[in-house]
C-alpha cells in the first residue's frame, strides 16, 4: 500500500463520474471504481487542504473488514486496484493506486443504517433534549460517551447534499420494507458487534459506525466503505474515560480545530473552508496511520 502521493480529484474521462465530498465514483457498466481522495470534509464543507495518503488509508481499512467478514456477509468488492489499473486506464493509475476499489455495480438501499455502541455525537446531543436517541428510550443519567447498555440502530436517509437525515425504523420500513430493514438492521448490528469486539482487542473502541447495502441478483450485499475512520468514531481504549469528548482516530480531530475557528468567529461553517495548519494535517495524518497499524497490523 502506497500513501506518498497526494490525489484530490481524479480526472478520468472515460466513464460518467459522480463526485462525492470525499470520492470520485465511476459508473464502468457492470462496476464501479470508488476513489478515495485525499480531500476531508467537515460540517459538510470540503476543506481546501488536503490530508497526504488519507485516500489510501481509507482503502486499506475497507479491505480488511471486507476480507475479515467476507464469510459473513456478501460485499461488492472485487479488489483494490494496485499494480495493474482497469483496462483502458493504464494511463491512469498513478490516480488509482491504492486508494480505488473496483466494485460490482448495485441498486444502493437509500438508507444509512447507522449502529451506536456509546453516546456520543448527536445522538448525546438528542439525549439531553429528550431521554433518547432518535426515539429510542435510554436510561436516566448516562453521561456523555458512555457505552449503551446495547448497539441500537438509528437508520437515516441517504443525502445528496448536507446532512443525512435521522429517521425511525417505521419509516425506514415504509422506504424500503418491513422485511429489509429488519434484515439488514440485524446484519448491520450484527457486523458492527464483531468488528466492536476485535477492534477493542487491538485498543480500539468503534463507539458508532454507518453501513451502505446494494441489491444485486436479488441478493443485498454490504458496499460503499466499511468502519474506516470517515464512517465511525474511533476511540483509543487506554484514554476512554465516560464523561468527556475523547480523543479519536477519526477525523473528530479536524472537527475540533475548526471548531474553535467558529467559536471565535473566524469561521461560520459555510464555503470556503479555511485551509488547515501543518501541525493539524501531520497529526491528522499520524491518527489515521496508527488506526490502519493497530487494526491491520500493516
């Protein structure tokens, strides 16, 4: 896995492409060809600067949990490009290397089945309003970032643009179907308890992750990227203390920084971004490597 080079936008003119906050995805026919950039998102704006090898390192820890639950579950992934780029783009494989996986092609379930271990984010935030998170009862006085007495399961729609919406399960059932979601709520579940508990051997805590399913032969299948640092919260398990924002390997990190961008009025979380300090990228850089070590081993 290769992570010098730095790509934030792809320019391949072949194949129709769909330009996400942080991908470039091609549609090839059959497949397509997610490419992790190097671009990073905050408060749905994308920053002008760019996070060096964030693509690659995103790529690597989808592939893994691909490969560690490929006996559990199907998922799109047919392989992570590296020496040999898809036919006919052999010119551009210095864009492609390492950060693009080549993907068998879906009809895309329009929810986002988002897994909460511990109390954190909004759904902290829709607990001190209300007693629950997006509906769902909790017991009185849990603290921020405390872990739930069980995984629950806040499904939200997909959005194009801003923020994705929070939705209840009876709605989500009404979008899609009573017998989808049921199933593919307790896959989602089931997925984020394993890879909670392996993670948590490597000094990980995953406090909350969102998963992405496609219809393909009328089978649903897991897709998109998988527990990478971009769709979940990473906590290092030595420092967790309930109570208290903690320290991630996400990119919580650069939230924060901007953050106090906002409270001193030097930003108001609306294009353009203002470009990140060079310590803030080194360390950005540095939490996402030690992520991919501790999960992968690599």
């Amino acid at each position: 896995m290769e992570t010098a080079s730095v790509v934030t936008h792809t320019d391949i003119d072949t194949y129709p492409v769909r330009r996400g906050k942080v991908r470039d995805i091609y549609d090839l026919g059959d497949e397509v060809l997610l490419v992790a950039t190097d671009r990073i998102s905050a408060y749905d704006v994308v920053l002008p600067t760019a996070i060096p090898g964030k693509g690659a390192l995103l790529t690597h820890i989808s592939k893994f949990w691909f490969d560690m639950f490929a006996d559990v579950v199907p998922h799109h992934l047919i392989e992570v490009v590296e020496a040999t780029a898809p036919a006919g783009l052999d010119d551009k494989i210095d864009q492609l290397r390492s950060r693009t996986m080549r993907c068998k092609k879906t009809e895309v379930v329009p929810i986002e089945f988002v897994v909460r271990g511990y109390l954190a984010g909004s759904g902290w935030k829709d607990y001190q309003r209300t007693g629950a998170v997006c509906g769902i009862s909790l017991p009185s006085g849990m603290k921020q970032c405390e872990q739930l007495p069980a995984p629950i399961f806040t499904p939200a729609t997909k959005a194009e643009e801003g923020h994705d919406e929070n939705i209840s399960f009876e709605r989500a059932c009404e979008l899609v179907g009573e017998s989808t979601m049921t199933s593919l709520r307790d896959s989602s579940v089931d997925i984020y308890n394993k890879a909670a508990a392996y993670a948590r051997t490597r000094g990980i805590i995953i406090a909350d992750t969102k998963f992405e399913w496609g219809l393909r032969d009328g089978m649903h299948i897991l897709i998109d990227e998988v527990l990478t640092p971009d769709s979940s919260r990473f906590w290092p398990a030595d420092k967790y203390e309930a109570g208290r924002d903690q320290e991630s390997f996400d990119k919580q990190y650069v939230r924060n920084y901007l953050t106090t961008l906002v409270d001193a009025g030097k930003w108001d979380k609306t294009p353009p971004a203002p470009e990140l300090p060079g310590e803030i990228v080194a360390n950005t850089v540095a939490k996402y490597r030690e992520a991919v070590e501790r999960l992968t081993g690599a």
